[in-house]
C-alpha cells in the first residue's frame, strides 16, 4: 500500500509562490541589465572576433540542450503522484525518469564527440586560428551541456516539492556569480577560454547546489531499480506533444529570417532581429511566473475544483495583463527613441515589428493557467494542435507580406498566425475540452481592466501585486464566487487597452 504524503500547507504555498515570483523577476531584471551594461565592456575586452567566437559556442548548446519537454514530463508527474499521496510511485518514477536522463546524456555525449571530428566541415570558414580557439572552448561547452541536461529532473524535484523561493534564489546567484567571476577575470587580463569556463564551473556549482539541497532538503527517494514499459510508453507520448509545442515556437520566430532572405533582403533580417530580441525579454519578464502553479493547478484539479481553476486564472491572469500592457504601453509610448538610441536610426523599423510582436501577449499570456490544466489533465496534444496551426498560418501570410512589406510584415504574419492558433482555436480547447468559462475570464480580467473601469494610481495599483500574487496562490472553495476587483486592487493603471496577442510555451 502506498504510503500518503501530507499535503503542503496552502499558506506556505503561497508565501513559496509569492516570494519566488519576485525573486525570480529580479534575476530577470538582473539578467536584462547586465547584458545591456556589461556586454559592450565585455566585447570590448575580448575583441569581436573572440566575442564571435564566445557567442558561437553558446549557440551550440541552443542546438543540442534544446528542451524536449522531459522536464514538464516529470514536474508532471511527479506532481499527480503527490497529489494522490502515491510515495511508492513517486520513488519508482524517478528512477525510471533518471535512468531515462542518464541513457540521454550517453547519446547526446556520442553526439558531441562525433560533431567535435566535424568542426572543420561545419564551421569550414573560420581561420585556422579560430578554429583551433573553437576546438578547446568546445569540450568545455559539452560539458555545460551535458549537466544542463542531467540537471533538469532535479528542477523538476523543486517545483513539486514548491521549493520556489530556493530554486530562483540559485538560479538568481548562478547569474550573479557568472558575471561577476567573468568581470573579475577580464579585469586580471584573461581571455575568452577563462568566459567558458567560468559559465560551465558556476552551473556545475550551482547544480551540486541544488542537488545537495534536493538529499538534505526534501524527502526525495529513488528506486534506480525500477522498471515499467507502460510508463516509459507515457513519458514518450508526453514528451513527443511538449516536444512540438516547443519545436514550433522556435520554428515559428526563426524561420522568419529564412523567409525575410528570400522575399524580401538581409537588412530586413537584421531589422526582425532586434525586434525578436526585445520581445524575447518581454516574453522572460511575462512567463517568470508560469512554472510556479503546476503542483497547485494539479491539486485543484484532483479536488475537482474547476471554479477553483477559473478563480486562479482569473487571478494571475490580471497579474499578467497588468505586467505586459504596462510594458507595452511604455514600449509604444518610448520605443521609438529607445530604438534609436540603442542601435541607431537604421533599425527605426524595429519599433515597429517589436510593438507587433511583444503586443500579442495581451490576450493569451495571461491564459498560463489553462495551458498549465492542459499539462496537469495530460492534454498537452490540444496545445502542440494550436502551435502548429500558428505556425503554418504565420508562413503562409508572411510568404504574401515579406516581400511587400519586409520585418513588418513578417511580424504582422506571425501576429495572424498567433491569433489564430493561440488565441482563437485555444480558446476554444478550454472551453469545449476543460470546460472552463472563458467569457466569464475575459470579462472578469480584460474587461475589469480596460479604461476606465479602475481609477487606482500607478503606484497602488504597483503596491498591490504582491498582494494578488498572495491571493492568487491561497485560493480556496470560499473565494469561488468572489472574482471581482474593487478599484483599489484590481491591480491596473489608469489605462490599459486590451490587444489581441500571442503565448509561449
């Protein structure tokens, strides 16, 4: 018989919740502003040649630790064995999970020992000096690889257990280490190899951190004994689903430089770039939040509270509508000029495709809820459905708008395809699938905080999103029928306007 956990206490729950959101925004703004302020000082140091070199490593872990989704697989799961008190399933899963990890760290090590004999095919057009500065970064750079990889069932450990404020508290040092190891050794003089090995010895660092953690900390077991084809089967059919789901978003966003070449030129490419770039700090900011509700979302959907879940939608969503229509607003009001100043007039158009692009959060991003029930009720498939209609929608549009109208065209195309996949046809999953009342979201959400409904001041609508994040995360029963916001906390600005928008993973 399988023996009962004793469910967390909603109150540390939410105090988990709460205070890791904010760590985990001010890693975000820490991470935002040190790349803007250092890495012009740090590129200065090196020389653009080394910098290329640097960025070029990195890009290969983009490549190879791409997220096959086996982290949402096991937070997944592990959170639907603690909700129904299942120990002895829980200690099985994780050693099959782990045996899993370990069989894909051998493969993907064979992987970078036969790419390492390719480098001079693959990367034929660099000197023969960078080539051979490439070849001992590259080691370096598999290792990084291969502990990111091992690490993501521990990940996966924190966000059941609700860990939260310990996890983004390493992760929030990880960064700060890293940059302040890499200023420190650029000061003393060295070069770009002392950059590679700092970010690989600081993520190993952190890693034996959390594992130590995980051993000391948790009451985490693992059965490395454990076998069971019936749910390696699961794990696979899963994890094939969130591998669409993430494949088609980085497909959708990087293959328009592809179509930007051949319909309309190369500067237009670069034009999209810098507006990808700023919506990609958009979409950190808006989603810091989004794997924090997983193990609640799994409770209430196992209590049968699907009022709950709506209550809970409707709660972070408007934490979420006021994060990105703020951040849209003062983009559209100061872009142009911060555009200007950051990368010249040239790339005035940026403006343009970034409002587009970082616009389309309005409607969907604060629906995390609904697409964090989809995981928990291993629905994910409805999901990889809507990316994929995005993604073949926004090609289509953007192969009859690049041409004529280059970046912003292919913004508007991804825009369209968005909308239809993520906002539209999504929105009918939830309601048709989770049954979930997605007027009464719309209405209790963007249209609570359109202009006009809410006349609190910027800095106690501010004030108050600590205190919602609180509410949102102590959800109960109770508050079932109690949605609605006084002008006092309902968390807006004094104008918000309601723009249709996309959502990632």
């Amino acid at each position: 018989m399988a023996t009962k956990y004793a469910i967390e206490p909603e109150q540390t729950s939410s105090n988990q919740i709460k205070y890791g959101a904010l760590v985990s925004y001010g890693s975000i703004g820490f991470n935002i502003i040190s790349g803007l302020l250092y890495t012009p000082w740090m590129i200065s140091k090196i020389g653009q040649g080394d910098y290329g070199l640097y960025v070029l490593s990195f890009s290969i872990i983009a490549i190879f630790a791409f997220n096959l989704g086996l982290d949402v697989v096991v937070a997944r799961f592990l959170s639907n064995y603690r909700t129904h008190g299942d120990r002895a399933g829980e200690i099985r899963f994780l050693g099959i999970a782990y045996k899993l990890f370990f069989f894909l760290t051998l493969l993907l090590t064979v992987v970078l020992v036969i790419l390492y004999f390719l480098l001079d095919v693959v990367y034929g057009n660099l000197s023969a000096g960078d080539m051979e500065k490439l070849k001992v970064m590259y080691p370096i750079v598999g290792f990084y690889i291969l502990i990111t990889l091992l690490a993501k069932p521990i990940d996966a450990v924190f966000i059941v257990n609700e860990r939260f404020i310990q996890l983004n508290t390493l992760l929030f040092l990880e960064k700060i280490l890293i940059v302040s190891f890499t200023i420190g050794a650029l000061v003393m003089g060295y070069g770009v190899y002392a950059l590679v090995i700092i970010n690989a010895a600081m993520i190993l660092l952190i890693n034996l951190c959390k594992l130590l953690y995980v051993w000391k900390g948790t009451d985490t077991e693992i059965d490395f004994t454990a076998s069971g084809k019936g749910m390696y089967r699961e794990i696979f059919v899963f994890a094939s689903w969130q591998t669409t789901v993430s494949a088609t978003q980085n497909f959708l966003m990087h293959i328009m430089p592809t179509v930007l070449v051949i319909f309309a030129s190369g500067v237009a490419v670069a034009i999209f770039s810098i507006g990808m770039v700023i919506e990609g700090y958009v979409l950190l900011i808006a989603t810091a939040v989004n794997s924090l509700f997983l193990p609640k979302v799994t409770r209430l959907n196992h209590s049968g509270g699907l009022k709950d879940i709506e209550n809970l939608m409707i709660r972070v969503g408007r934490i979420q509508l006021y994060v990105i229509g703020l951040i849209t607003m003062v983009f559209i009001a100061m872009g142009a000029e911060f555009i200007h100043f950051w990368v010249g007039d040239d790339f005035k158009e940026s403006y343009v495709v970034a409002a587009l692009l970082i616009a389309m959060g309005i409607i969907t991003l604060p629906q995390e809820i609904a697409n964090i029930h989809l995981v928990a009720t291993n629905q994910v498939r409805y999901r990889a459905y809507g990316m994929v209609l995005s993604a073949v929608i926004a090609l289509i549009v953007s192969a009859f708008l690049s041409g004529p109208f280059g970046a912003t065209g292919a913004a508007l195309s991804v825009m369209i395809g968005y909308l239809s996949g993520n906002a539209l046809f999504m929105n009918i999953v939830y309601a048709r699938v989770l049954k979930l009342d997605v007027f009464r979201f719309f209405r209790e959400c963007h249209l609570k905080l359109a202009p006009g409904s809410c006349s609190s001041s910027d800095s106690a609508s501010s004030s108050n999103i600590g205190f919602q994040l609180t509410r949102c995360s102590a959800s109960s029963s109770k508050e079932r029928d109690s949605c609605s916001p006084t002008p006092s906390s309902c968390g807006c600005s004094r104008s918000m306007r309601s723009r249709k928008a996309w959502s990632d993973r």
